[in-house]
C-alpha cells in the first residue's frame, strides 16, 4: 500500500503499539464532519494507487460542502452484518459462486469472505402463541420445527466459510446484538506479526444497520448483493455525499420519550430532503443524550431517509462500552485513537462544515405516534382523536371500504364488540425501542400503575413482547416489573424482529373472522419503526408506531380513537375512570430504575456465551464440505443466476419489444416488491409449495423463503396491498397480459412473456423501492424477466441493488411522468442508446396498439463507473466471479 501523506503512525495504548493512519498528515481535514473523516482515514489505509490514488484522498479533503456529489471513492468497510433473512439468500449466492468457481475451472475456496461476517438468526420467530409463560418456548420450538433446512445450511456455512460467525437463534436482534456486543467502535486488527487500529465500519444486509451509527460506528444497509461483493473484497464505490448537520439543543419534558423525538426528527428530515445525504447529529444536547436515545434515533434513519445519521464518540460511549461489558483494553483503545485522529466529542469542540443545518429543541417535543401507514406521519397525541375519524374516511373512500357497523363477538368467555378504530395488535417490538433501556423500563413502570389499580388489556388485542436481547429480561426481572408486563399480557415471545417485520402471527379466529366479515378498519400499535400496509398483518389496516409505554396503555384502552389526556383510557374494577396521567411513570423514576437495575451484570451475563446457542441449535447436523450438496428442500434451492455463464462479457445490447408487467404510483416500498409475510394457499408461491408437497400450515413465510428463488420469483410483486393501475379496481400481484389483455398473476404473465421471448419492464412513480434493503425486491424481477424499470425517482438501496442485479434503473426527467406522458401500460416499448451502458440518457418509444408512438428521452440512473461494470457483466456477482476466475 501506498502512503504518500507519510500518514503512517504509531499509537501507543497500555503499551500495545498500534499501527495507525494519522488524519493531521491532510491538510484541511479537521473542517470536515465526523463521517467524512471515517471516509478519508479509509482512504489512506487503503491508498494503492489504483482503487485509491492520491487525488481520491486531496479531492475528500477539499470537500466542498455545497457542491453536488460528483466525486467517486471505493469505501471498504471494516465488517459486514447480516439477518437470517437476508443472510440466507447470501450465503446461497456464496454457496452457487463456489458451484459456479468449480464450474469455471478456480478454486471454489476462492469464494470467501475476506472481510469479517457475521450473522444474527432474529427474523424468523413469529408470534404464534402469546399471552401466556409458554409463549416464548413454544413461538422457539415452532421456529426450530419451520426452518430446521434454514438453519442446517447456516451452520455449513459457519464452517465452510472463514471468518464468517453465526449468532443463533432465540439470542437478540440483530442491530441491537450489534451495539450490545459485536461493534468495536475502534476496529483492532492483527496482521503479519503487527496491530492496526481504525474505525469501526460496517455494512449490512437490512436498512436499519444504521442504528450502530448511535454509538459512532459508521454503517448503512446495503442490499444483499452488494454485501457480498464486499465480503469477497470489491470496495463500495460511492459518491461523496452531502452531510446535514442537524443540531440538538435543550431537554426533553416530562412525559415526553426518545420515540416522541425520532417520529419528529423523521418528520423533520424526511420534509426537510435528506435522501442520498449523511446526517450528523451535534450541539449542546449531545452530551446528556444517552446512547439508548442516540440508537433509537440512529435507528430510523431509513424512515428519514438518510444513508446515515451519525453520532459522535464522546465519553457517553464510553460509559455504554463498560456497561455492556467490553472489555478495558478495548474501552482505552477506543478513547486513545479517537483523541489521537482528533475525533474525541467534547462540548466545546468546534462545529464542523455542513451542506445544510436542521435544528430542535428537544423541549419542543411532545408525545405522538405515527400513522397509519407511514413513520414520518407524525401525529401529537392530543390530535389522536380527530386524526383517526378523519384517517379512517380517507381510507374508506380511497378503498371504497363499506360500513357495515360494530362486530359483537365473545373473548375469554365475554361478549365484547369491536369496531373501526379497536387495537387488535400491541406489540412491543422492534430494536429501535427495546434497546433502549428507558422506554422499555417506563413501560414495565405503566404496566405496574395499571396492575395496582387492577386494569387489564383490552381481551381482543393481541399482545406481544420480544425484549431485542437477553440483557432486556434480565434487567426488567431484576426491576421487578416483568409480573406487571406479564399480567396485561406482555410475555415475552421471543428474541427477534416479530411484530416489526409482520412476523405477526395470527389474529384470535373471533377477531379475524369479525374484521373480515364487518369490514372493519382494524389498528395495530407498535413500538417499531415501519407501518406500510400490509406490513404488520395482513387483516390489519392501519398501523401506529408508538413508544412501548404508549403501547401499554393504549392495549388497555383497546382502541387508538382517544385523546388520553381528555378521555379516560379505561374504568377502573372500583368505577373510576383512569386516565393515562394515572399510570405514566415521571422521568425520575425512569432514571431510578435505569440507575438501579440496567447494570453491567445484565449485559455480560446475557452475551456469555452468544455464539453456542441452545440445544435445539447444538444439535443440528450440518456437512462439513467446501461446496454445498444442495439437497431436495423448499427452503434451500441453487439459484440460477450462473448458468451458461462463460469467462467472456456479452456486449450490452438495447431492449427492444418489452411489455409492461405492472404500472405503479409513488411510495412502492420494498414490501410490496417482495413481501415477507404469509405466503396464501391460492398465490403462485402457495400452489408452489402445494405441489411440492408442503401443508398449508407448514408454508412459514415469504420472509423465511427467501433461499429458495422459486418461492421468491412467484411471491414477486405479490403484496396484498400492491395496486397495478394496468388493472384498476384490484388488490396483489394482478396484471393483464399484453396484448390479449387476459387477467392473471404477475408471475404468470412474467412466465408467458418469458415463453414467448419477450423482455418485461415495471413503470412506477416517486420513491420506487423505499423501505428495506431487500435484494429479493431486484432479485425477483430479473429472474422475472425485467429488464428495466424507469421510475420518477427511486430510494437509495433499491435503485444500486437494481444494477447489482443487471436490471437497468430510468429516470423520468423532471416534469414528465406516467401520466403526463399518457402511458397506459398497454404499449410495446423500445429503449436504446445505451452506448453499452455508458450513456446518461436513452430513448423510450412506447407504440399502442394503434400504432401511436409516444417517444421520451429518461436518465440512465448507472451512477458510477463501477456500477458502469456491473451492468456489463450482467450484475455484481458475475463480475466478482469473473475476476476471480480469472
């Protein structure tokens, strides 16, 4: 490596001398926000005069602030992260590159991680059985039962793969496990005979890896693709974004929690534009924000729609290392080299240059939700009451939704009516929330007021806890506060994602039977991070996101059409009405019980042993082979996406002849491209599994699928809210098949045009692609035959993971749409241009039936000579196995 800064140094901690790459040796580089100086020292360890030159690391440190992104930097991250979700689909792309190695005549042990990997099995648990002491144990003894083939092949993978960890099942979520224990904050590394320090970095297979961005670890979610590519050694090429600098002064109120002030910073950054850009997050407030608060902000950056929002390294950090039980040499590695590259976080330390500042006073905050299908629809709890009537309107009318009234039904041996607007789901879920100790802590304080004043929850509400770590039940048990939780129906059912993912399970067959045939506008309210439709389940309209104590009152009260400070949650068994006043606990003694019971003991204790997993895990059997032998399974299949593949590129051609397989409008989340939840008897996946021979109570879930690509291509496009305006009027995965225009699945007409030797294209609106990192959601369309999608705009994960996968993203220029340019759907189109993926602009001719043509200019939105690359080869993969082949 070169080190033409003379930037090389080293750093004495203890007497252990690190090697370390000194920012001070570039002029200019103190100006610069924290993140960028994490790019720039990432720069100068990599320095090779190839994928990083010298002008590279002059150009990042003359950053200017207000220019647009132009200049390209190859990134290398110190780790990559992954979930069981996302994961598996990764390591079977590993698996099919070692087949594909062979198959090229190079050696399949080529195929493995260079950068360390590790894996937290925490998105397959679902809420089966809740309500009772055995929810837990029997919600774990279903998931082993379902994805026993899953996790068989994880474990190959563990030990087919260097450097690649597993953490089991049933241990925590996956970003909170991050932050408890896996982050280094400061990465030490040992490499021929000598210590190399630097920062901590990662990337990671689900879009709310950003929550480690809350103690000072810069990482973002990429799709699954492109975390492979980095796992195998490519660097993440990216552009040099914009930094928002978004300051925080003053303190939050009583009454008011850290899940109040993330619904309004993502309110405020989500209108303010912050798609593409890092956000910063500094001033006065920074110093006595705890981490919990930091990570449950950082968290949602996504929801933001930022690639980052970073916090800095301060000795608030420090004291959250120790008390989740790092180790000391570790903690004084931490503080040594961030003092020693000038990125220690003091009050008085200078601000740094921004692209643009946002700023809030955390006094300013009040309590809310958001709702009901969005998280940066923020919502002033005392504005619930006229919210919901007016929300449930719009929704009617958009869905013409009939009235049919309230439903009467019997629960627990109780007559009981429900109606538009009842909870039906509260769920405290989501790493956002449990992680921080605060909340989780305040709501087991409602739930104790409640019990002493004899309250129950609501009897058709489902209930749910899934604590996020060990370390949660330790310290609410030793609080004493989980009997509390336990007697309104929190149990815990779990350790993973749950609720959050729509891992929901089902309704109570009285509550699901009543919503189906009354029609019924049902809600659920959770303390997680998304609520698109159709996300948290299926028979469930309108979604909130809330805080966990909120979570807890609101199941008391039973329905979310109340302003809790005016209207009484519910009446007492002695006849008085409680208010949430009543029952919500003050910030001092939220602080008491995090003082006395959040301890280090907790944290140590609960990741022990983190990567043994229980009996069920130490005794499945897995081969002990440096390539899979792909068994008969429903769950695990070779994809492929590397048949006939050869050494030689085929030269990109332009499309001709396409038909449009779906015509979509704005806000088209990953969820409804490739949903993750239930998979229906009657959908293309469904009749799939039937004739495989699998029961329909053993199908799991779309989400739990996702290593077998003949499960995920017929689940494409299949979301139940999913509307195609090439076939008005309905709901899922339906379009009409071109030109007979014949009714039929997505999948089904994909197939055909795939038969008669037609290529398929998906038009949409803005946003195309928000919400999760989902590689399935640019997988399935290419194993669908899409060849191209042009969009008014599209997020920032989905379009690079579109390219990753060969599928060419197009832009409408500004000012022109779908609709402004008549498109119906119905035409045969014709790109061209592409100048064998160089081009900025191409062609779209569009010819009806008629033999209209409709001609439009779109921008080729390949944003960087690497992506140039991979669309060449067909997608990341087929050029990383090209250059190891080679």
């Amino acid at each position: 490596m070169n080190d033409s800064f003379h930037s090389k140094a080293i750093l004495d901690v203890a007497g252990t001398p690190y090697e370390i790459f000194k920012l001070d040796a570039i002029p200019g580089s103190a100006r610069l926000p924290f993140s960028l100086k994490i790019l720039l020292e990432n720069l100068l360890r990599h320095e090779d005069g190839v994928t990083v030159r010298r002008q590279d690391i002059e150009d990042l440190a003359a950053w200017d602030p207000q220019a647009e992104p132009a200049k390209e930097i190859q990134y290398r991250p110190a780790r990559v992260l992954m979930q069981d979700f996302t994961g598996v689909p990764a390591v079977v792309d590993l698996a099919a590159m070692r087949d594909a190695m062979q198959a090229l005549g190079g050696d399949p042990r080529k195929i493995n991680p260079l950068q360390p990997a590790e894996l937290v099995i925490d998105h397959s648990v679902q809420v089966d059985h809740f309500g009772s002491p055995e929810a837990f144990s029997l919600n774990a003894a279903l998931e082993f039962e379902r994805n026993q083939e899953r996790y068989q092949f994880l474990k190959w993978g563990q030990q087919a793969l260097d450097d690649f960890k597993v953490v089991p099942p049933d241990t925590g979520i996956v970003h909170q496990v991050n932050i408890e224990y896996l982050s280094r904050v400061v990465f030490p590394k040992t490499s021929n005979g000598h210590a190399q320090a630097y920062f901590d970095t990662c990337v990671g297979t689900d879009s709310h890896t950003t929550m480690v961005n809350g103690i000072g670890v810069l990482g973002w979610g990429v799709g699954g693709i492109e975390a492979e590519a980095s796992m195998l050694g490519q660097p993440v090429s990216m552009l040099v974004p914009k930094v928002v600098g978004f300051k925080l002064t003053g303190s939050l109120r009583e009454g008011v929690t850290a899940t109040d002030l993330v619904l309004t910073i993502v309110e405020m950054l989500r209108r303010h534009g912050v798609v593409g850009k890092f956000v910063e997050f500094y001033g006065p407030a920074i110093a006595s924000l705890p981490i919990g608060d930091r990570t449950t902000i950082a968290n949602m950056g996504p929801e933001y729609g930022a690639t980052c929002g970073l916090f800095p390294i301060d000795q608030v950090t420090l004291d959250y290392l120790r008390l989740t039980g790092r180790d000391e040499a570790q903690i004084a590695l931490v503080e040594a080299y961030c003092k020693a590259q000038g990125t220690w976080h003091t009050s008085d330390a200078p601000e740094a240059e921004y692209s643009e500042t946002l700023a809030l006073d955390l006094g300013d905050v009040v309590p809310s939700l958001a709702g009901p299908k969005r998280p940066q629809d923020r919502v002033p709890l005392t504005e619930m009451a006229t919210h919901f009537p007016s929300a449930l309107a719009a929704l009617k009318a958009e869905r013409n939704i009939p009235d049919k009234g309230p439903a009467r039904i019997e629960m627990a041996g109780q007559p009981v009516t429900i109606t538009d607007g009842s909870i039906v789901v509260a769920a405290i879920t989501s790493c956002t929330n449990t992680s921080n100790p605060s909340v989780m802590l305040a709501a087991g304080l409602v739930a104790q007021k409640a019990v002493a004043l004899g309250l129950t929850s609501a009897p058709w509400v489902k209930t749910s806890l899934g604590p996020g770590s060990m370390a949660v039940t330790r310290y609410l048990d030793h609080a004493g506060l989980t009997p509390a939780l336990e007697a309104l129906g929190f149990h815990n059912v779990g350790y993973g994602c749950t609720v959050c993912i729509g891992n929901t399970g089902p309704l109570p067959e009285p509550v699901s039977r009543a919503i189906a045939e009354h029609d019924l506008c049902a809600v659920s309210i959770l303390s997680g991070n998304r609520n698109f439709e159709g996300r948290v389940h299926a028979e469930v309209r309108m979604n909130y996101l809330a805080s966990p104590p909120l979570v807890v009152a609101y199941a008391i009260a039973g329905r979310i059409d109340l302003d809790p400070y005016r209207d009484p949650l519910t009446v007492a068994p002695n006849g008085q009405p409680v208010y949430l006043k009543d029952i919500w606990p003050t910030q001092h003694e939220v602080a008491e019980a995090i003082a006395k019971h959040v301890t280090v003991d907790e944290f140590t204790a609960a990741y022990a042993d983190v990567f043994a997993g229980d009996a069920r895990w130490q005794s499945l059997e897995a081969a002990d082979s440096q390539t899979y032998d792909w068994p008969e399974s429903t769950y695990i299949r070779n994809p492929p996406y590397f048949e006939g593949m050869t050494l030689e590129v085929t030269p990109v051609s332009d499309i001709r002849g396409a038909r449009c397989l779906a015509l979509l409008g704005d806000s088209i989340t990953t969820d409804h491209i490739s949903p993750a939840g239930s998979i229906k008897a009657d959908s293309p996946a469904g009749r799939y599994l039937i004739e495989k021979g699998v029961e329909q109570k053993d199908f799991n879930s779309l989400g739990s699928r996702r290593g077998n690509h003949e499960v995920m291509m017929r689940g494409t496009f299949a979301n139940i809210r999913l509307r195609n305006l090439m076939a008005p009027g309905t709901e899922g995965g339906v379009t009409l098949h071109q030109p007979s225009h014949a009714p039929m699945s997505i999948f089904d007409a994909a197939m055909r045009y795939q038969s008669e030797g037609i290529p398929a294209i998906v038009i949409a609106g803005k946003e195309y692609g928000s919400g999760s990192s989902r590689d399935w959601a640019a997988k399935g369309p290419r194993l669908l035959g899409v060849r191209a999608v042009i969009a008014e705009s599209y997020e920032r994960i989905h379009r690079s993971n579109l390219v990753g996968m060969g599928i060419l993203p197009l832009e409408f220029l500004p000012g022109e749409t779908a609709q402004t340019l008549g498109l119906t759907g119905y035409e045969t189109f014709d790109i061209s241009g592409l100048e064998n993926a160089e081009a900025k602009e191409v062609e779209v001719r569009a010819t009806a039936a008629d033999g209209t043509l409709k001609s439009f200019r779109t921008k080729v939105r390949i944003d960087t000579p690497n992506e140039v690359d991979y669309y060449r080869h067909g997608g990341i993969l087929p050029f990383v196995l090209r250059r190891l082949a080679a």
